[in-house]
C-alpha cells in the first residue's frame, strides 16, 4: 500500500501535474499497489479514475477543545 498523504492539495494548486499522476495510476502502478491519496477538493479527473472515493464529514476535532497539533500526528 502506497499512501499519498494530501496530494490532492499538491494537485490543487499544480504543484504537481493531474494528469502525470493519473497516468502512472492507469500504467505504471505495479498490479494489486493499492494507492490511498488524501485530501480535500479531488479533482474531478482523479474522482472518475479512482476505483473508490470517500468524503468525509468533520464532527470532533480535538483542537476545537484546545488541544493543539501533536509531532508525529498532524505534523
């Protein structure tokens, strides 16, 4: 398993390229790589070529309890 943490922020401000990313997915992906990429706003392009996409709804964070971002965690 590959995973991709935030590339799909990367994506959205074309720090790296759709449809390069895409691409190697399609071709290059050795067979049974599962590949996970996060992050809000997919794009479209990755949406229609992904076998299974997920949106998730925020309900708890702890930072809103003012708990702050922990090393190893969120950074």
């Amino acid at each position: 398993m590959v995973l991709l943490d935030e590339i799909n922020i990367a994506l959205r401000y074309d720090y790296i390229d759709i449809n390069e990313v895409i691409e190697f997915l399609k071709t290059q992906k050795p067979h049974m790589t599962h590949v996970v990429l996060t992050g809000r706003n997919a794009h479209a392009d990755l949406i229609e070529a992904a076998d299974l996409v997920t949106e998730m709804e925020l309900i708890k964070h702890p930072f809103r309890s003012g708990i702050k971002a922990q090393i190893g965690v969120e950074f």
